[in-house]
C-alpha cells in the first residue's frame, strides 16, 4: 500500500510542476506578444515636423 501511495503522490506531483511550467510558458508568450504590439504600434500615428533640405558644401 505504501508503494501505490507513494507512486501517485509521485505522480500527483509530476502532474503539478508539468501544469505549472506550461502556464509560465503561456504567460511569457502573452508577454511577448504584448511587447511586439507595443513595439509595432500600428495605431499610433503622430506628424513629423517638415525636414528643411541640406545645405550646400562651400
């Protein structure tokens, strides 16, 4: 009896950390994500000032 205990205690825990590890990869793909739409900015627009031309060389 204290072999099936102690293999789905085991088992239990494998179960467990195999859960966490999963929803830390998900949260850090969220992140991710949320940087690269940041990064990309698709709906931000703001107007640049006029460029004045380059002046001659003398």
């Amino acid at each position: 009896m204290k072999k099936v205990t102690s293999i789905l205690a085991v088992a239990i825990m494998t179960i467990g950390m195999a859960t966490s590890i999963i929803q830390n990869t998900a949260s850090e793909f969220d992140f991710m994500n949320d940087i690269s739409k940041a990064l990309a900015c698709d709906d931000c627009y703001w107007e640049l000032p006029p460029r004045t031309p380059p002046k001659g060389i003398a």
